[in-house]
C-alpha cells in the first residue's frame, strides 16, 4: 500500500547527506497503488518527484516544495524464453540485491555492475555502468507511466536513448527529462550460463584484478567478488564507517569532446576514441567560453569524438585528493578524485561550492565544462 509518512529529510534518504524535508512524502510499496497515487497527484499542478535509493541525487537544504514519493515496490519474476532467462524486476528493487541473486541463480550480464547502490527503477535513468559492462546491453525494456497521458506501457530499450550515464528519462542537472515518466519495472534478458562463468571480461583493471587476460571469462562469483574489493579500495561501496562513500559516486562525467579539442590537450592525458558499443553516448557540449572551438560539421560523415578522464582533468588542474575549500565539510574523497564526500555535517551549498570550485579549475585549465552525474534538486552549479 501506499501510505502518507512524516516528510523525512532528504540528507536522511540520500548517499550525500545532504536535502532538506518535502512537504509531503509518500511510501509505495504495491505498483497498482504507486500508479494510482501518482495519477491522483498529476492531477494537481503541485511539484513532485520519485525517489529510490537516493544515490545519484543531491538536494537543496530548503524544504522541496510538493511531494516525494518513496518507490519501494518489491518483486523479481524469471520468465524462460528462447533467447535467455528474462528478469522483470519491480522498480524498488535494490540493484545490487538483484545482482547477487542473478549471480546465485548462475544468469550472466549484471555481474560486474556489482555493489552500485541504489534501485532497480533506477538504473535506467543514467544507464548505469562498471567495469566493462552497462545496463543497455541486457536491458529489454521498462514498463513506464507516462505524466503527460497518465498510461502505463512496455518500452523497448531501443527507445530510451541509452548512452553513456544517460537517457531520454534523465533530468540532466536538474533540467527536464525529455521524456517525462516514471520507470515502474525493468525487465533484462539474461544468459543462463550452466558453467557457471560470466560474459567475457572487458575492463583492464578488472581482468587484472582477476590475474586473467581481457576477454577471458570467469565464474560469476568470482567476478562479483573482485569488483566489490575494487569498489570498496576506491570508496564506491556504502560503509557508515567510511565517509569517502558519503558522496553520490562519480560527481562527474567524463566529458565528450570533438576529436580536435582532445588534440589540444596534453598527450598524457587519457582518451578514447568513441565507436565501442558501450560507449555511443550523448556529446557533452564544450562551454561556449572555451578556447576551443569545435571544427564545422562534415556532411555525409561521421565526425569522431573522444571521451576523456574528468578525474584525469581535475588532478591535472591541481585539485588533490582531500581537497576542501576552507572551512567547508564538503571534500574530495580520499580514495577517488571524482567523489564529492560529506565529511559529517555539510550543507547542500557546501557541496554546491565545490562542484562549481572544480569546474571552474577544469575550466580554466583546458577549457572543458564538466558535467555533473547526478540529478540536482533546485541547486544551480
Ligand atoms: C558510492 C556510489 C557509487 C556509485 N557507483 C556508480 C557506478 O559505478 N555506476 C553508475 O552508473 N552509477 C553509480 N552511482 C550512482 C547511482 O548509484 C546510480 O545512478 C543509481 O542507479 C541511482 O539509483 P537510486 O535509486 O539511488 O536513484 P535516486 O538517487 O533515488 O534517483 C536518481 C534519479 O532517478 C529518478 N528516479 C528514481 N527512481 C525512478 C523511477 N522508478 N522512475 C523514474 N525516475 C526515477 C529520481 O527522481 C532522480 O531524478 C554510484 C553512487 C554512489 C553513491
């Protein structure tokens, strides 16, 4: 059912710790009644939002005007076809529950997304994606409830605009998405693997964690096993005793330039050429202050891109590990120069200062505006 709870404070109910109280909270537990609350709420023009597990939002200290409702919907259904073992998995779900049960269950495709915090419903919204592997390439599709007509209906993935921590469902910032819904469940076809191995390993540091070479496969255990150890080295794990996971994981993306713009900067700088399936991504405009102006488009061709490092960036911009400014509780994680970490007490402005510090810094240095991963609630960077 779904029940009126006491507005808790977002800084209760996100990774960061930081948001201030709606001024309405709703708890869905039961999809029929999720559909009909948000039905009934659509018909007034007050604000509202979904929340799942609160790890990829970041919140004003303000009251959030209208309501928060709280998807806690459970249920995983495996249903058999010809071309593998599809999971329709209800929307508040916890992702890294799921994928141990896959994991146990001996179903390939999800097991190096191990330990990513937050729910099932999700992970559509930025596509989520470690070590190799991004929910595109197992995700079938998501029944949806759209806000405009107020109908549920089954997407196909194909229609999600899936790219790089990206998708037509996102609120980029704290912008509109472009398609206004909300994810109900999510079904992903996964491959039975009767030897009990995984897809075939595709990051570096993963397959060396592993002792193994790039494309070799591994039991799934195992692979789960080593991507939480990596996760954890790096504070990607939520732990209550470390506070470099107190963040929203990766506060920003790796920015998208035109290959010309890449060019421009240091050869040691990492870069990757664009082309591999898991990366056909949204291009990340460069700030129109930027020094470097992107080369005119060339009809009939494809203009190549290049993904680069935005931790890469910031360490190069002089911005440490560790990093606060003073007198502020927000810092870089000690383990991972992209975390933004509440060290105990930081205010959402705290948090606000620093991103924009960072940016600036990046700015600055090579011209290049990164964007944040996480959707914003009323704070501007
Ligand atoms: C320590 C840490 C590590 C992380 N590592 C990774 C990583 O490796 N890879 C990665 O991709 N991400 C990573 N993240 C980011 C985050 O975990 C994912 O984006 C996750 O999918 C967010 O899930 P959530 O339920 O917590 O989302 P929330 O923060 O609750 O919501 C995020 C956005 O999605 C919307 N939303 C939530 N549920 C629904 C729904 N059912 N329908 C429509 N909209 C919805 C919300 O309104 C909000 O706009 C990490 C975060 C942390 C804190």
């Amino acid at each position: 059912m779904s029940e009126l709870a006491d507005p808790t404070p977002l800084s209760e109910l996100t990774t960061l710790g930081v948001g201030g109280a709606p001024e309405r909270m709703l708890v869905a537990t039961e999809t029929d009644d999720l559909v009909d609350q948000l039905i009934e709420l659509w018909q007034t023009d007050a604000p509202w939002m979904v929340l799942g597990g609160g790890s990829n939002t970041v919140a004003t200290d303000d009251e959030i005007p209208g309501t928060v409702v709280l998807i806690r919907t459970r249920g995983i259904e495996r249903i058999a076809t010809d071309a593998g073992v599809v999971l329709r998995v209800q929307a508040g779900e916890t992702w890294d529950d799921l994928v141990e049960y896959a994991v146990q269950h001996n179903l390939a495709g999800i097991e190096a997304l191990s330990g990513i915090p937050g729910s099932v419903g999700a992970a559509p919204i930025q596509n989520i994606g470690a070590y190799g592997q991004e929910l595109s390439s197992v995700l079938l599709g998501v029944e949806l409830l759209d806000v405009d007509t107020g109908e549920r209906s089954h997407v196909s993935a194909s229609a999600l605009g899936l790219g790089y921590r990206t998708s037509v469902l996102k609120r980029h910032g704290g912008a509109d998405a472009d398609r206004d819904a909300v994810v109900l469940s999510v079904d992903l076809l996964l491959t039975e693997a009767d030897d009990g191995v995984g897809r075939p390993i595709a990051y570096a540091q993963l397959a060396s964690a592993l002792g193994v070479e790039l494309g070799e496969r591994v039991e799934l255990m195992r692979v789960r096993e080593a991507v939480l150890a990596l996760r954890r080295s790096k504070g990607m794990i939520l732990d209550p005793d470390d506070r470099d996971t107190c963040s929203a994981g990766s506060f920003f993306t790796n920015p998208i330039v035109p290959e010309a713009a890449a060019r421009a900067l240091p050869s040691d700088a990492p870069r990757w050429p664009l082309g591999e399936p898991d990366d056909s991504a949204t291009v990340i405009p460069l700030d129109g202050s930027s020094d470097i102006i992107a080369p005119p488009p060339i009809t009939g061709a494809v203009r190549p891109h290049v993904k680069l490092s935005a931790a890469w960036l910031i360490e190069h911009a002089r911005i440490e590990r560790g990093f606060h400014l003073p007198g502020s509780r927000a810092a870089i994680s000690s383990k991972h120069t992209l975390a933004l970490t509440n060290r105990g007490n930081a205010r959402s402005s705290d948090i606000a200062a620093l991103a924009r510090f960072v940016q600036a810094r990046v700015q600055a240095e090579f011209g290049i505006t990164l964007q944040p991963e996480p959707v914003l609630i009323d704070i501007e960077l």
